[in-house]
C-alpha cells in the first residue's frame, strides 16, 4: 500500500517510503527502528540541566549578584547585592518589624550609609532590579569561570593575580615565608597589548576637547565614586561624569578622549548584557543622544597624560578652580605643546 501510493510509479523499488514519526520512534525491543522521541529526548535534557544547575548551586551562588535598577525588587538582608567578592549580603542582624524592607528603602536620594554599599553604580534612568553575573564584564554566566573558581579558598577565580596576590591562604604562606606578603608588588597581565607612542593633539579651529582620565588611591579605591575598586566601572563612571558635566556647559562642538578603549567599542557596539558595566553604558549612550555635538574617541596614555596627572594628583588637592595651569602640569603641558603637530 505505502509502495503504492507513495513510490515512483515503477518497480524497482525507488522513492521515498513515509512513515508517522511515532511509528519510527517505537523501541527496538518493541519492534520499532529505535528512533528518539524529540519531545521526550528534550524533556530528559532539561531533566538532566536542572540536576547540574542543582549540583553547581554554590558556583552559581558565588557568582549570581542581583544588580540595582529601581531598587524595588531587590530585598536587603536575603538578596546577594553587595558588590563584595567574599559576602554578597547585608549581615546585620534584620531589623525588628521590618523583615521585607526592600533596597529601595535603605538609599534615599542616592545617600547610602554602609561602605560597602557606596561602591554599587547606580544608573540615571528608571530600570528594573536584575540578576548578573560578576565574574566577567558582560554579567553573564561562563562555564569556565564557574570551573576555575579557586579549589583552595573557594573564593575567586584561579587566576595568577588571585593566587599570588588576593587568596587569603596565599596571604598566609607568604607571611610565614621570608619573603613577607608581595603587597607592594604590581602584577601586569600578560595578555595586555602594549601602546602604540601618541601624543596629545589640539581639536579643529572652534571646536573643543575633553580628556579624562581616573586614578587608583593606595588603598585600591577609586576617586570616581567612594569604596569602588573597580578601574573598568570607575572609567566609565568617570566617563558619565564627563557627559554630564557638559549638558551644563556650552562647549560645542566638543570631543571627550579617554584611554580605556573598552569604553569606546561598548559605546560603539549594539550588543547590551546584564553588567554594571553595561548599565552605565547605556547611562552613557542614553545622554550622548542628548548631547548631539558630542563625540568621543580612544586615545592612547601617552596622548591623555595631563589628564592623567591631574587624576592622579586628585587625592591631595582641595581646590580645582585654576585660573593657571599648577605648577605640577607644567612638564606635561610643555611636553604636550612641543609635541603636538
């Protein structure tokens, strides 16, 4: 019959024979081809997905932060919102009467009172509380970073720096070694590209330019924001700044140069994730479409040295208002002007 209706009109047996999928998916042992039922097949897969989510819940537990939106959703003592690598969580004690107070009512007018806290990004515009992962740059969940977690301290990813430099068993042994903590050693990673030689350029006749740069304190802290330890959230948080400095001024047109590239492809890219990183980004890009006579561009350290300087010369002063260029800028300006083509 299937020969019949469904061959080639000849005898040789050619043609294609269809069969119910249902029919082929009947076990060998029931007399079937064995085929998988997809529908099945896919259920055992996502059976088997929950069981691994399940086993690796205290990886997904190091890394997962709730990140700040509008701070609504986001409950203050069983949440992980804290941006700290070891405990994500507010630990005193919950308050009497108030056991499902929200984020939103602990930061009012964007004052914050615990340390820790000051070091949480929060965006310009309305945006729902969301979940990250903070182990990488685009908040999202890499499985060889959840494998790499630190098998001695089980606090951080084995990287070289964490090994050497932030793992509190490696703190130990370096102490009891004669070679004491290397607190006072700077670790570059290996992978990072070395700069091309620049130097710093004026703008076009009637237009403006903007460098900005940040600067890490002894303590690891930014000057950007108070207790943030991260130089990539500080640069672009430096760079919002920026933007939001000029909507009160009048220089147009005008270009704002800085030296963290990755700021310059994340504004150019269409591609958004689930970071602060990102977040601050779209803050960015959100008032960049305000300020139509803005443009910005990456420049190398070697071109944004006044800005540097200033940055870093931040810590100590008091007093930005300067008629004059101080006396600390001087080099770097005169080596600028001399340079300059």
């Amino acid at each position: 019959m299937n020969s019949f209706f469904w061959g080639n009109g000849n005898d040789t047996g050619g043609g294609i024979r269809w069969f119910r999928w249902k029919r082929l998916a009947v076990p060998k042992v029931a007399g079937g081809l064995g085929y998988r039922d997809l529908r099945q097949f896919n259920l055992a897969l996502v059976a088997k997905q929950g069981r691994s989510i399940c086993a690796s819940r205290s990886i997904l537990t190091y890394g997962c932060r709730q990140q700040i939106g509008d701070r609504h959703s986001t409950h203050i003592w069983t949440d992980p919102w804290i941006l700290e690598a070891c405990d994500p969580y507010i630990r005193t004690e919950v308050a009497e009467n108030m056991p499902f107070v929200m984020v939103f009512d602990l930061i009012l007018n964007r004052t914050m009172i615990l340390t820790n806290i000051l070091r949480i990004p929060l965006s310009l515009r309305e945006c729902d509380d969301d979940w990250c992962w903070v182990l990488n740059r685009k908040g999202e969940y890499v499985v060889k970073e959840g494998y790499r977690c630190c098998p001695v301290c089980g606090v951080g990813l084995e990287t070289n720096f964490h090994v050497l430099y932030c793992c509190f068993f490696a703190r130990s042994c370096w102490l009891l070694s004669n070679l004491g903590w290397l607190a006072r050693l700077h670790f570059r990673d290996s992978g990072t590209k070395s700069l091309v030689a620049a130097v710093w350029q004026p703008p076009p006749l009637g237009q403006y330019k903007c460098n900005i740069d940040i600067s890490v304190q002894a303590n690891g802290q930014l000057m950007v924001v108070p207790g943030l330890m991260d130089p990539l959230l500080g640069e672009v948080l430096c760079f919002r700044e920026a933007l939001s400095w000029l909507k009160s001024k009048n220089y147009f047109p005008i270009c704002v140069e800085t030296d963290c590239e990755l700021i310059v492809n994340a504004l150019n890219s269409p591609h958004t994730d689930s970071s602060y990183f990102e977040l601050m980004i779209n803050d960015c890009k959100a008032l960049l479409q305000e300020l139509q006579y803005v443009s910005f561009a990456f420049v190398r350290r070697s071109a944004n040295q006044v800005a540097h300087t200033v940055a870093r010369a931040a810590s100590s002063m008091s007093d930005f208002d300067w008629v004059c260029p101080p006396l600390f800028l001087y080099d770097t300006l005169s080596f600028d002007v001399n340079n300059m083509s």
